[in-house]
C-alpha cells in the first residue's frame, strides 16, 4: 500500500489504529496456494487477525476456531460452518453442544476429557462427528495435544466412541520455524506414525492438520523474498506426505502479517541526557511483533510528515502511551526531523498484533480498525472504542 493511500485512509480512520489491506491478505494467500497446489488444503487460523475473516479468499478450505468468542464471529458472519475445525485447549461441555449445534466440521480433541464429551455430545444428539486427535510436541511435549501412547491407545479403542469417527490427527509444535530442516522432520515423523497405525491397528489416517509455524522476517528488508524462499524449501515434504492423507496446512501469521499498518500519532518529544525520545498515542500494548524485544530491532515503518522532510536525520527512541519503561517500541531508529503531529506506520502488522497486546492496560482505549480493498474500498469495522466501558470497578459502577 502506498504512503498516499495510507494518508488517505488515516485522514478518516483515527490514530491510534489499523489497516488491514485485503488485497495483500488475498496475494499472501495465493501465493502459498500456487506452491501447494490442488491437493494440499489451506486452514486460516483466525486467532492471527478475525478481523479478515468477513473477507476470507476462496483458496481457504477451512478455518480452525479456538474459544467461544471466535465461534460468535463466524456465526456472525454467517460463515460457512462446514468448514470450521474447532480447535482449543479449553473445550467445555456447552462449547461442544453449541459446535455441535453449527454443525462445525471437524472437532479436534486435546485431551481424554475433550474425547469423552465430544463423544457424549454426538450420542446424545444422534449424531457422528468427525474427529481429529492432536498429538502433542513428540520431542519435548507440551500442554497442547496429548502424547502419542495415548493417541495410539484411543485409535487401538476406537469401538469405544459410538459417537465420533476419527479421521486423523493434528500436530502443530510452535511457531517462528525458519529453517525447512525443522519442517521436514516433523513431516517425516508424521509419516511413520501414519505408517505405524496401519501396520499395528489396520487403521487408515485419512486426513492430518499440521500447523508449520513457518516464521515471518519482520525486520528484514527483504522479508517477502525470504519468505517465499521459505514456502518453496517445505513445499515438497508437504507434497510427500499428501499423498498418503488429505493434507490441511493451518497458518495464521504467514497468512496475515504481510497485510497490516498500525499507524501511531506522535504526540511528544523530548530529549533525556542526550537521548531523543519520541512519544506516540499507541504503544506495546497495540503494537506487538514477534521477537520485537523492548524495541531493539526495528521493523519497517512509513514516516508520514506534516511538512516537508528536511537533511537532519537523528536517533530516536519511540515510546507508547503507558506508564512504564517497558513501552518502547523502536530503540535508536534514525528518522528526518521528527516533529508532534506526524504519524508513524508500522508495517506487517496484519498478525496478531491487534488481538495479541496487554489491551485494556491503563485503561487506554483500543484502536481503530479499517479494512481497505480496491473492490470495496474502505470499510472502517471498529471505530475507538471506550475500554471503561467494560474496565470500570465494581464499586465504581451505577446499579
């Protein structure tokens, strides 16, 4: 998106806040779709950024929903149901029924307990449902997924669950992967554990989600040549094991980061022996990247002026709106005459960042959010919103 676009944009949509552009969204997507062909699916994982979801591009095949609230959203946007993995940690009884009563496609179960009650669920509504078994980290574990002794006795005692057809398995590790090596081994352990089941239990896996994790260059110059070079390095190992199973690559950052601007007023300057510090009306809890480090790397970002720029260039230290040290948000970044009024834009916000920050810390309120393609133009979802509203004390509220 260019800068006059962007001026354009936040000359309607207040700072703080974000814009999240569609149509880089849709590029990202088809570009990962173009390496993974036909036979392997894509699953946008919409804790990354729901925002997008009311614009989700056709290459998607499924859309993996972890809590109740992102459920809300799909329905909602009368989302297309069938194509909802319900994912989570923490499944309770009514998020079941409630799934159920969607008629989500497939349920994930982390645990026994969320095997027993989906199971439950599906008796007593008569119906059978679809069910993936996360397997848990196979090098070091985790609190996600179970182990593998445990999903091979499940698989073993599948006569046991009237209620679910188990039609595979989901394993993600973790995210920030660079390296293809860390990929393809995962894929090779998912191989012989298909090859496993087989052979002991003459049980076929039908379908695998596999989450990459496959990382995001976000202070890189040349981060979308990196990463394309990623995505094609891991793109034959998925297509190995797309031939025994149908194949679903879940992602949510490397779908999303490219697409997004966090554009942040400056509101003070001053300078604390010898030190330039800049003061924006956003902050860490808004703006957060992955790896950011109190500010010691600096990501790419759009200098938007008032007035034209001149020869000086210093350092600055640009600190957010709270009250603490720990809102710095670039260290020692070399700017052209820095003034109160100019705004500064944050590139590849698109992921996590609005969802994932301390948002209601110091009771600020929580920024903009502007959708903006070339079909629809802009479409400003969430103006600011008032964080009291919900973050008054008890004691301070009227009965």
């Amino acid at each position: 998106m260019n800068q006059e676009k962007i001026k354009e944009i936040i000359a309607l949509n207040p700072t703080p806040g974000y814009i999240f552009n569609l149509d880089e969204f849709e590029t990202r997507a088809n570009l990962v779709k173009r390496f993974f062909g036909e036979k392997i699916g894509m699953c946008f994982s919409i804790k990354a950024n729901p925002f997008l979801l009311k614009y989700l591009p056709q290459v998607f095949n499924n859309i993996e929903v972890c809590s109740p609230g992102e459920l809300t959203i799909c329905e909602k946007l009368n989302m297309d149901m069938s194509k909802i993995i319900f994912s989570g940690v923490n499944k309770t009884y009514d998020d079941i029924e409630r799934a159920a009563d969607d008629n989500v496609g497939v349920f994930t179960a982390e645990s026994m307990l969320h095997l027993n009650m989906i199971n439950d669920v599906a008796q007593k509504k008569g119906k059978i449902f679809s069910l993936l078994l996360r397997v848990t980290d196979h090098k070091g574990g985790s609190q996600f997924g179970m182990d593998e002794t445990q999903v091979l006795d499940i698989i073993k005692n599948r006569e046991n669950f009237a209620g679910v057809k188990i039609v595979g398995l989901h394993y993600f590790t973790g995210t920030g992967k660079k390296k293809a090596k860390i990929i393809e081994k995962e894929i090779d352990y998912l191989i012989e554990l298909i090859g496993r089941i087989k052979t002991e239990f003459l049980f076929t896996i039908e379908r695998i989600e596999y989450g990459t994790g496959l990382a995001v260059d976000y202070f890189s110059d040349d981060a979308d040549t990196l990463e394309e070079e990623r995505l094609e390095a891991i793109t034959p190992k998925l297509k190995e094991i797309a031939t025994l199973c149908k194949l679903t690559v879940e992602m949510g950052r490397f779908f999303a980061a490219p697409c997004g601007y966090y554009a942040t007023k400056i509101v003070d300057i001053k300078t604390n022996l010898g030190i330039n510090y800049a003061i924006v009306d956003g902050g860490l809890h808004q703006l957060k990247y992955d790896g950011q480090l109190q500010g010691m790397q600096i990501p790419q970002m759009i200098h938007l002026k008032n007035e034209k720029k001149s020869t000086t260039k210093q350092p600055w230290n640009i600190c957010g709106s709270l009250c603490t040290t720990a809102d710095v948000l670039v260290r020692s970044c070399e700017l052209y005459d820095l003034s109160i009024g100019d705004v500064l834009v944050f590139c590849r916000t698109g992921a996590y960042s609005c969802m994932e920050g301390m948002s209601i810390f110091l009771s600020r309120d929580l920024p903009s959010i502007a959708l903006y393609s070339n079909k629809n133009g802009l479409e400003i979802i969430r103006k600011p919103f008032l964080t009291d509203v919900f973050n008054t004390p008890v004691c301070c509220q009227n009965t």
